[in-house]
C-alpha cells in the first residue's frame, strides 16, 4: 500500500492501548467544585486582578477554566515560547488560591501553522453535485486532520511544554484536553492524509487479507472488488446518490459495510489522538486530573467518548440544553437522559464527572436561541447534581465583545457591572445547592435500571436511518422517558461496559431492568447474555429493527432473537415517514377508548406458536394497530412475554409509540422487580428522585422544569424551576461505587 506522505499520521493505534496510570495527587471524585469559564487573553490586562479577585470573593468560585484558544498568545511564532501573560495568571491564581482548569489549546492552530503547513487541514464530505469536499478555512476552530503526522508534532511539542512548565503547579487541578474533539463536523475528514490512513487502518483490521474485506463489505454486489487496499477510496459521494440529510452526518451510498468501518476509523482516529495527549501529559508526571469536554450531540458523531474518557480521570460534558436557533427548551428527560450518559462514561469503580460549559445566558453565533428563564439554568444544574456531576463551570464569566461568541452571553452581559444582575445571583444559588449537599452528590447513584446503547450500531443507523425523521437519540428517550417518570434512577452503559460486568445471572445484583433501543447491530454475545439475563429473571425492554444485522452490517437471515424473547416473530414492517396516513399511525390498547399515535416505523408482531401452551409464560399483545393493512392481518405493534415462575419480562416494542403511552407498563416492571421508586409524577416535566448520600441518608430531590407553577400531590404545588431537596429517612447502608 501506499506510504504515508508528509503530513498524513499512521493507522490509529488499537482503542486500548494508552491505557495509562493516573499522575494526579489530586483527589478528582472526592469533592464537590465550582467555577467560570474565563478567558483572561480576552480582556485588558488592568481587569485581570480585579475580575479573578471578584469570580474568588464575591461570586464564590473554587475554580476557572482558561487557555484551550491561547496558542498563538504562548506561540506566536514557529518554535518561539511566550509564557508570560499565563505565568501572570497562573500566579494571581495561586496568589488568590483560585483554581485552574488548563486547557491545552489544539483545537486553534495558528495562523503561522496553517500557512506553513496547508496539507494538515481537514477535508468535508463531497456535496450531493459530485465535487470534492472543501478543506476547511483558517479563522474557524477545529480545522485539523487527527490524522496529520505534521499537526501531531507541533501539539506534541506544545502540550509537552505547558505541562513542563505547569504540569507540578498545585493551583492547576485540571487538565483539559484540546477543547470538543470532534463537535461541528470535525470528527471527519476526507484529505489525502485521512486515505492514506484509512487504507493502513483497513489492512491492519483485516490483517491484509483483501478478500476477508471484500467478504464483509459485500463488494461482490455492484462488482466493486478490491484487488489491494490502496484501490479503497474514501466513501464519498457517488450514483446514486443525493443531498444528506439531516439526520447523516453525512450520505454516501457505499456499501454499509464500508460505512461501518468508516466510522469505527474516524471513531480510533479521534481517539489515537486524544490518547496522544493524554500521554504526553502522563509522561510529564503532572499533579491535575486529565478530562476533556464532550460536547453534545455525541451520538451524531462518528466517535466513542467511552473510549476517550478511558484514559483520563473524569468524564466532563458541555451543557446546553438550548443553543442558537432553540424556540424553546427541550424535555426535562431528555437533558436527565444524556446527563445518565455522560455518568456512564466514567471509568468502571469511579463516579462523578464535570459540567466542563454550563449555559447561564442566550447563546448562539449568528443565530441566537432560546433565553433560559429565570431560575431555568438553576433548574438544570440541580438536574446536573442530581445525574451525577461533581463539578460545575459556567459559560461564561463575561460574554466576549468581539469574535465569534460575542452572542453568548455570560454570567455579566457585556455592560453588567461585576457583581451585580440575575444571572450573577442565580449562579452564587447554584453555589449554594453544590456546597450545602455536598455529601449527596459525592454518593454513587444506584440505579437498578440500565439503559445500554451500542456505538457501533448507532454507526449503522447513522448510514441508514431508513426513516426520514428517525434520531437514536429520540429512540434512546423513547425507552428512558417511561422509567424516568416513574420516579428511578437510571445508569446509561455500553453494551461493552454490560458484557464486562460479568455473569448475566450476576448482573442481576446490580440491574432488574435493561432498556435496550433499536439494536440493529448486534452480537451473538450480547444476544446471548440478553437471553440469559431474561431467563435468570430480569427485565428487558427492546425497540424496533432488533437484531437485524450483525457487526459486519450484514443483514441476518433468521428472525429476530431478540423479538422471539418477548414472543413474537416479525412479519411486516413499514417506515412511517411524515405525510404517511394516519391511519397508519394508529394503535390501540385493549380496553382504551382513544387511539395512541405511533412515528417512525412499525413492524406488525405475530405470536410465536406454542408460547400460551404451556405452565411457563404468558404472551400477551399490549397495543395492537387498527388499519386495513397491520391491522386487518391481526398484528400486534407492543408484546410483552412474562414467567410464570420468577419476575423475567420481555416487552418488544414494535412501533415508535408514545412514551407517555408506556408509564403504565414501566410502573408494573418497576413492582415486579421490586424496583423502589417516586412514583408517577402529577405533571410530564416534574423530575422526582431517590438518592442516599455518603452516610446513607435517603432524600427525594425534586425539580420543577415548567415555566409555570404545577401541583403536587399532598395539595400543594410548585414554582417555576422549585427545586426542592428533602430528606426522607437516616441512616441505611452507605451507597458503594457500583459501576464496574
């Protein structure tokens, strides 16, 4: 194959093996910390002391964020080191025992280096017009190959320095690496640098065997063999085609085979060389803990953040629940949903991860969103807290006059006095509910309910929706929303993380019930286990397309095992795009009056034979559709299979249906696991939760994300964004460290 050319980075290193010991004497899930983003290089040098004097002493902060864009302020020329102005800082800093979150600030090169070095720009997608995609401009951030060798030296070289010169200063307890590895289209490339590489990665996966290749990707197909690995192309835009849509990030109609592997290659490029990083700073023996911030958005990314984070030593996340272009907020569940995601990504034994960006104000570059209301942005750190953050920095101290975010406004808009406005207040509250229960949020959360998710069968998904409207997210919330308003915990893991745990009949220990959306990629091991978690008597939930493909995103050619669990066997299926009718849309419970509306797709569900016949299970269809199609030919769209001799059950979820429509059946899993919960909420937006903290004190925290006041249910009602965190009970067992 051809050799790399200048520029161009090797075959992304295997996903495990930067596996590092920590460096850090610092204790990084031991306490509760609070901050700002502040980016002191943004401000005349004469509001340094006084705003770092002010962000310690007045507002309460333990911490700021700084550096991830100073690059040029520390190199301003090719091999020329300035560390002056962040010496400054680092000492007023430690001059005012302020915390510091040190970013290392790769994700903007220079313009020296995008000069001197073109060839280390990525390169977009090709448009749906048959052109080759367009390298990205300097001006912008993120505009880099992970797989340019030339960009690997100069950051090489940069973070070896800064973590040199500041790697043992106690006052930086944090380490941030490059800054949203992958947000905004990043996370691909197609440059010459990133072909060279895909084709090494290739011929390491496949151990040079180009026939095995051709085998999995199916090339036989369209006659489009491959005698060697350097004919491979990158998947671009080819006939037929068409404009990407948005739910792709971007469209080829390549092979799914290809597809697949493309995204695992950009997944371990993004990875490789953040590990990269990683290393240098392990190597330098410095004394902060390593984290990153995800950004959101992450399952619409080619990338694995359980893969990035398993080298560090805490998870952290951007938290914008709006951005620009938002009319509204989102779902109370949803934000709780990704939240249980990011806790899931820590590493097994550890909990606790940082709210890296916390929004305070509008935010949006040339289209401004949604204003949090007042008392809204409280509501949503408290949600943080309760999902498992023990940090927490806000976005950001002051809202820039100039550049690209001068629209994202801060804690001070750009003429607020320092001290002074609502924002400035409602941070110092969110302080105040951080510190004043510190001991709860420091405990493990025990979730007896876990929602498992599949990197790589969110690939496949990303390549071929096959419903214009279909977003696994939404799928994911579809399974989580149920449980969440009934008042549980719940963790959210990888399907490796699960099949790490051990035993499915030890699991059990830890999860009665597994969600499991729209598997459509699947392995006979995690079948499996699923199989025999069921059958030692746990609860599973599935949703539509399961187990229809395996790793190589080839289509199976027996039924679905995972739907045989919960009874049934799938005869039909159907996309419900938008202007489908509505009859389609249509089921119906036994005994209810009104119609529920299911989207997306539907399957029509058929009894397997012999499932009622016998004294072991009881079969039995929840929803049914009621349309001369599906309907007429007598299919079930919601099966549940339930023992009769311990508390296993299978639901299948044939159809996109309504998840308020699923409370019920959630609530009577929940009694048949012996799972402890609130209870079904009185309104769809009030978030109600059990947690023990440190010394097994039990307390109900309760948040109201309405906009408006709602009742409760002992004849009293809600403000706002009320949260309430009451104690309910002393002294039970401590909570343990359960994700392992």
């Amino acid at each position: 194959s051809d050799s790399p050319a200048p520029g161009s980075a090797p075959t992304p290193s295997p996903r495990d093996s930067y596996l590092s010991t920590s460096t850090a004497t610092y204790a990084c899930h031991d306490r509760v910390v609070v901050g700002v983003d502040y980016y002191p290089e943004q401000w005349p040098l004469e509001d340094l002391k006084p705003d770092m004097h002010s962000i310690k002493h007045d507002l309460g902060a333990d911490m700021i964020r700084i550096g991830e864009f100073m690059w040029h302020e520390l190199e301003p020329e090719n091999n020329r080191f300035n560390f002056t102005f962040l010496d400054l800082v680092v000492q007023l800093a430690e001059d005012l025992n302020l915390e510091i979150m040190l970013g290392t600030p790769t994700a903007t090169m220079p313009a020296w280096l995008a000069k001197e070095h073109p060839e280390v720009l990525l390169k977009g997608p090709d448009s749906a017009d048959g052109f080759e995609g367009a390298s990205a401009g300097f001006g912008g951030r993120r505009q880099y190959s992970f797989n340019s060798l030339t960009y690997r030296r100069y950051t090489t070289r940069l973070v070896a320095r800064l973590a040199e010169r500041y790697g043992h200063r106690s006052i930086v307890t944090f380490w941030q690496v490059d800054n949203e590895l992958g947000h905004e289209g990043s996370d691909l490339d197609f440059s010459r640098q990133s072909l060279l590489s895909w084709r090494m990665w290739l011929d390491s996966q496949y151990n040079g065997n180009i026939q095995k290749l051709n085998e999995d990707w199916g090339t036989v197909f369209w006659g489009v063999t491959y005698n060697s690995f350097d004919e491979i192309p990158l998947p671009r835009w080819t006939i037929p085609g068409g404009p990407g849509r948005w739910n792709q990030n971007f469209r080829s109609n390549q092979s799914p085979g290809m597809l697949l592997d493309f995204r695992r290659f950009r997944r371990d490029s993004v990875t490789d060389f953040s590990n990269s990083m990683v290393a240098i700073l392990r190597r330098a023996g410095i004394k902060g803990c390593i984290t990153t911030n995800a950004p959101g958005g992450f399952w619409g990314k080619a990338m694995d953040h359980n893969d990035i984070f398993k080298s560090m030593d805490i998870p952290a996340y951007d938290n914008y629940a709006v951005w620009g272009g938002s009319t509204s907020a989102p779902q109370a569940s949803s934000v709780a949903m990704i939240l249980d995601v990011v806790r899931g990504w820590a590493q097994p034994g550890k909990h606790g991860w940082m709210v890296a960006e916390q929004l305070i104000g509008a935010q949006g570059h040339d289209i401004i969103g949604y204003t949090p209301r007042p008392g809204q942005v409280k509501a949503w750190s408290t949600a943080s807290l309760l999902h498992g953050a023990i940090g927490l920095n806000f976005f950001r101290y002051r809202a820039a006059v100039f550049g690209q975010e001068e629209f994202c406004y801060g804690i001070l808009d750009h003429t607020t006095p320092r001290g002074t406005g609502r924002k400035w207040k409602e941070t110092k509250e969110v302080y105040g509910i951080a510190k004043q229960h510190e001991e709860l949020w420091l405990a493990p959360i025990e979730a007896k309910v876990a929602l498992i998710y599949d990197a790589e069968n969110i690939f496949a998904w990303q390549a071929q929706p096959q419903s214009t409207n279909f977003w696994f997210e939404n799928e994911a919330h579809r399974l989580y929303r149920p449980f969440w308003r009934n008042g549980v915990a719940i963790d959210a893991i990888s399907t490796n993380r699960l099949l790490s745990m051990g035993d499915a009949t030890e699991l059990l220990k830890r999860y009665r019930i597994l969600l499991l959306p729209v598997p459509m990629v699947t392995s006979d091991e995690l079948v499996d286990f699923l199989a025999k978690f069921v059958e030692s008597g746990g609860t599973l939930w599935v949703s539509f397309r399961a187990d229809l493909k395996d790793k190589r995103s080839q289509m199976r050619r027996v039924p679905s095992r995972l739907a045989a669990l919960a009874g049934v066997v799938i005869e039909e299926i159907e996309s419900l795009n938008p202007g489908v009718s509505d009859d389609a849309r249509k089921v119906k419970r036994a005994g209810d009056k009104d119609d529920t509306w299911v989207d997306i797709w539907r399957e029509g569900l058929l009894q397997l034979a012999g499932i009622n016949s016998t004294n072991d299970s009881k079969m039995e269809v929840l929803f049914s559709y009621t349309d001369n199609f599906f309907g007429e030919l007598g299919y079930g769209a919601v099966a549940r299979k339930r023992s009769l001799h311990n508390s296993s059950e299978v639901l299948y979820l044939g159809a996109g249906i309504d998840p308020e429509a699923l409370l019920d059946a959630a609530a009577e899993a929940l009694e048949r696991q012996d799972v402890e919960k609130v209870g079904i909420a009185p309104d769809g937006e009030l978030e109600r939760v059990l947690r023990r903290d440190r010394q097994g004190n039990v307390w109900e925290v309760q948040i109201n994300h309405n906009i408006w006041p709602v009742d409760g249910t002992q004849g009293d009602s809600y403000l706002p964004f009320e949260v309430r965190i009451l104690k309910q009970q002393q002294q039970q067992a401590p909570p343990q460290a359960l994700l392992n």
